[in-house]
C-alpha cells in the first residue's frame, strides 16, 4: 500500500503514514528539536532538590528520553538541549548512556572497555549550557549558533504528547507564519490562548491564567529562525513578551491537538504518568 508507508534516516519503515506526509519527512528530518531543560521545577521539589525535571523518571527513564523518542519515532534525531539548573546530570546520562544500556567488560589493568550487544540510539544531542539564571525566551536566545537559519522545532522538558509531529509541521509550513504552538485541553493551565474566533489564528497568549475550560500552550512549537529576533535577552520569558508580541503581529497561529498530552509538573503527574507506563497504557509511547 504505497502512500501508507514512510522511510526513516535508519532505513526502518513508519507505517501509517501517507503519501503527502512521508514526502514532508523526506524533507524535514533534518530539522533540529531544541529541548527548554533549565528550570528549577520548583513544584516538583521532592524530585528536583537532587535532579533537574527532565531527569525525572517515569518507568525507569528520564522524561527528556521519552520526549526524544516521540521527535525521534519521525525520524527527527537531532536534538539542542539548553540546560542550567543541574545541567551536569543531564550531561553524565548523556555520557554514560551507551555503556549504561549495554554490558560490557572491563580490564582493570588498562581500562580497557569491550562493549556487548551494542544496542544504542542514532541521535546526535547537543548539551549547551544557557545559564542558570536565565529565562526562557534568553535560553533560547543563546541557542543562535546552534539553532542555525533554519525552521526548527521546540518543546518543553516535562511534557510529552501522541502528537503527530509530521501533521504538525505540515500545518506549520502552509500558514508561512514564523510560529506554531500546540494548543492542548489538560487539567493544568499553563498559558491560555486567545483564538480569532474558531480559526487558528492567535489574537493573544496570556501566561497561566487563573480560568477554566479552555485551549493552552502544549509546547511542541515548531518556528522560523526569525523568532529569535522576538527575543531581547537572559530575562526575556518567552511566554510573555515574545509569544504575545508574535500574537499581536499575527506571526504565531495554533495547532490544536484533541489528543493526549500531559505535563509533569507535580508529583501527582509523575505518579499520573508512571501508572500509565507500568500499565502498558501510556499514549505518548508512539515508538516500537
């Protein structure tokens, strides 16, 4: 069934995918996915007094592991991490994942290491340190180099979603403006979003208001190098000034996701998200 398949970077095949979108994954999966891991998860204390959030683990693994894997299911495996508060153990996991999922031996006389099995990831991460400090919209900012001139994929470090990541980037691409969001209807409130009527255009983005039903900020942006500019510096927190200026220009437009998306912002999410795990429930596993 040609146009129901879709070859991947390492030769393996997506298998739901149509015609259109695997023509769209040929072209983007070099697009880099930029991770925000810097926070100091201050309601997440009983974690992350000794880790940063995205090193919280959920079955066992760091939540930055199962962000990666969604990007990664469609072929996106190339990663920037901005890191900061306790960005050092997110370098050691990083450091010591190859060894860490594979026996080895070990010659004490030398050092030398003989790996076995040689199960790993083909995904290239890049670790860069943003401050400690610093803000969002800064962490970003300092992100330049990486970043490059071309469109470019973000998300926040303790969310994860079965979003359809290709959907996404096609949505992002036809509307030509310089910012997608990915509008969510969880129980948290994050950031709320203000829509021209039913249409995806953002009119105002308003940081974690105080309201009930309604459609807020998932993360899973997808954006123009241009965005960058939005960004004055360290202090900048993008979902205030940038996003909303983005809004005001009608440069930031929505893709409203119906389907799961959660948060790890508590200790209750993170019992929440592991039930769902050791169920062999979690809708976010979209990796075989």
């Amino acid at each position: 069934m040609e146009g129901r398949t879709s070859k991947r970077r390492d030769g393996t095949i997506h298998a739901a995918l149509p015609l259109q979108k695997r023509h769209l994954l040929v072209i983007l999966t070099e697009m880099k996915v930029v991770i925000l891991a810097g926070g100091y998860g201050t309601r997440l204390l009983e974690e992350t007094v000794i880790k940063p959030k995205p090193m919280v683990e959920i079955g066992g693994r760091p939540m930055i592991w199962h962000i990666m894997n969604i990007y990664a299911t469609y072929g996106f495996k190339e990663f920037i991490v901005a890191l900061g508060y306790k960005g050092e153990m997110i370098k050691s996991y990083f450091l010591n994942q190859y060894h860490s999922e594979n026996d080895f031996t070990i010659d004490l006389k030398n050092g030398h290491v003989q790996v076995h099995d040689q199960t790993k990831s083909d995904w290239l991460v890049h670790l860069i340190d943003t401050g400690s400090m610093t803000d969002t919209g800064g962490r970003i900012k300092r992100l330049a180099k990486w970043i490059g001139k071309d469109p470019f994929m973000l998300t926040y470090g303790d969310g994860v979603s079965n979003i359809d990541v290709p959907s996404l980037i096609q949505f992002h691409k036809k509307h030509g403006k310089l910012a997608t969001v990915t509008a969510v209807r969880p129980p948290a409130r994050f950031g709320a979003l203000s829509f021209n009527g039913d249409d995806v255009q953002l009119n105002d983005f308003v940081e974690k208001p105080q309201m009930g039903e309604g459609w807020i900020n998932g993360g899973f942006f997808v954006m123009q190098p241009e965005v960058l500019e939005y960004i004055q510096g360290d202090a900048d927190i993008f979902e205030r000034a940038p996003l909303q200026k983005l809004a005001k220009d009608q440069q930031l437009l929505a893709y409203k996701h119906e389907g799961f998306w959660q948060c790890m912002d508590t200790l209750r999410d993170v019992r929440l998200l592991e039930s769902m795990w050791v169920g062999g429930a979690a809708p976010w596993k979209v990796w075989s």
